[in-house]
C-alpha cells in the first residue's frame, strides 16, 4: 500500500543522512518515477524534504527536522529485530514480516554487517524442545482468531487422558514455563480457562464473532492464586543434583547443608499432581520431607512404579 511505502520512506529519512531515488525504487520494488511522487505526498504533509543532485545526490530531512525527531538508535533496532524474529520464527506472522522488514531498511548499507554480528550473539527462540509442526500450525490458527476476535473449536486432552471438544473464546497467548498456552472463555464450562497447547488438537476457526471480555489472563491468575489452597513444602536433594536444583528454584531457595544436602522451602497449590512428577524427576536425589500426606502419595506412586517392573527385576535377580 502506498501510505505504508509513503512511512516507510519517512523513517528510512529520519535514520539516514541521504538515499538516492534508485536506491528507494530497489527497496521498495517500484518505479524511480513513483517514489518522487511519493517524496512529493510526503513533503506536501509537512516533512521538509531536501533533495540533492550529482553523483552523491538523493533525498535527506533537514537536520533542524532530524534532531529532534531521531526515532530508533542502531542498538534499539538490532533489539527490536532481535525480538521481531523470534517470535515470528513461531507465529509466522504478515504484519511481522512486514515490521521487520521496514525495520531492517532503516539499517544503512555500511552497517548491514552489525545486524549479522548481532544475531550470532544474541538469538531468541521460543519454541519448545520437544514442539511438532501441528503446535507451530495451532499457534498461527488460534493468534489470527485472537485477532480477528473468532472462537474456536478443538478436541482437549486433559491430566488425566479423557478427551473433550472445547468451543472457546479465545483471549491471550501466554508462552510460560517451557509451554504455550492459550487463555480463553470456554463456551462449555460458561467460566475462563487455561489451555495447554500441547494437549489441543484438530484446532479450527469457525465463522462465529464475539466481544472481547474484559478479564485478562493477569487478573485470572491472580485470582486463581487467592483461591487455591497452598500447602507448605519442604525437600531434601542429594548435593549431586545442585545445579538442577538451583535450575528449578532459583539460587536463593537452595539451602546448602553442611553435610552437602540442599533443603529447598516453598509453597505449592495442595492439589497439583505436576509436584510429583518433577519429585521423582531427580530420582534417588530427592526426598519430600513434608508435608506427610504428600510423602505418603508420593510413596505410592513410587510403589507403583516398582510393581511394573518387580518381575524384571525377580528374573535378573535369580
């Protein structure tokens, strides 16, 4: 579109001392004669453009206009792009491409190289390890239903294996914990809810608008923490594991024993089984002190898990 070339141009001239019409006409992949008439709109609107002639000519915003209007240092840039691209690296976003790519015309020829160097020291990459292409595909399909405010359906698989279709206001993409999750009003449940995207499947927009509520995905959380019951916790690890343990809950929480053991102290919501998943992660490692119900549930699902492979270990023992 001609105003997005026309701001475009603007921004280039208010980072760079001069550009030619050619050099213009490359970028944007038009005719030398379109961008003087682009020039012309934009001088018309009151940005005092000068223009040189000869071998070094080319367009330049007087510098009295410049100095007070300098919109992005180099480095603001170079972070900005750095954003940019990881996060469309998952999105694959238009309007994204479309922000890097008029942010990277602002970058002068000369300095190309910074923008390079740049990117090997700094790269961010959100998405998850263990991610499939279909989660890349739901994040696309869900961000465009955020935005174009549509609501959407899709099969859910919960904790505990069972699978429901959910028919969802979608609100917020939330990327937290090594996971993706999609805040929404859920049309089932008439309540707000927390979706794992990892457990969504067959994921599809359907022709059905809706207001945005006015809840945010800040407020439910916060909501949610006040109504959950806590329970204190108190863990013993094998020194041998310091630095996962120091990985999970922060260097301030890891209380380094004189025997060499770490005490870690912290509150957890009761009824959130993911607590003895990541127990049982550090193996031997680990041991929950308290709270006693807790230890006792832990001690069955180890026991459990000793069951399934009793007879392996009778046979080998034999």
């Amino acid at each position: 579109m001609r105003i997005d070339r026309m701001l475009a141009i603007t921004v280039i001239l208010l980072n760079q001392d001069r550009i030619s019409a050619r050099e213009l006409a490359n970028r944007f992949e038009v005719s030398v004669r379109t961008i003087y008439r682009d020039v012309d709109a934009i001088s018309m609107a009151g940005i005092p453009i000068t223009s040189y002639s000869g071998k070094q000519g080319g367009f330049a915003i007087i510098d009295s206009f410049k100095l007070d209007r300098q919109l992005l240092t180099m480095k603001d840039m170079l972070a900005i792009l750095s954003a940019l691209k990881g996060i469309n690296a998952t999105l694959e976003n238009q309007e994204l491409d479309s922000a890097i790519e008029k942010i990277t015309c602002l970058i002068p020829d000369d300095q190309t190289n910074l923008l390079e160097d740049h990117m090997q020291h700094l790269s961010i990459d959100i998405l998850p390890w263990s991610y499939k292409k279909s989660q890349q595909k739901y994040l696309k399909t869900i961000h465009n239903s955020i935005t174009e405010n549509k609501v959407i359906e899709f099969e859910y698989e919960n904790a505990k294996s069972e699978v429901r279709k959910r028919k969802v206001e979608p609100m917020t993409l939330i990327f937290k914990g090594y996971a993706w999750y999609l805040f929404s009003y859920c049309l089932l449940r008439n309540d707000y809810r927390l979706f794992r995207l990892s457990r969504m499947k067959n994921v599809n927009i359907l022709d059905e608008s809706f207001i945005r509520k006015e809840k945010t995905y800040k407020g439910f959380f916060r909501e949610s923490s006040q109504s959950t019951e806590l329970v204190d916790i108190i863990l013993k690890f094998s020194g041998k594991v310091k630095q996962k343990v120091i990985e999970y809950f922060g260097e301030e929480k890891a209380e380094i024993q004189e025997d060499g053991n770490i005490i870690v102290k912290f509150t957890y919501p009761k009824n959130d089984d993911y607590i003895y998943s990541m127990i049982l992660s550090f193996e031997e490692h680990a041991e929950l002190l308290e709270p006693d119900f807790m230890r006792e549930k832990l001690k069955e699902k180890a026991e459990k898990i000793f069951s399934s492979y009793k007879h392996d270990i009778m046979v080998s023992q034999a």
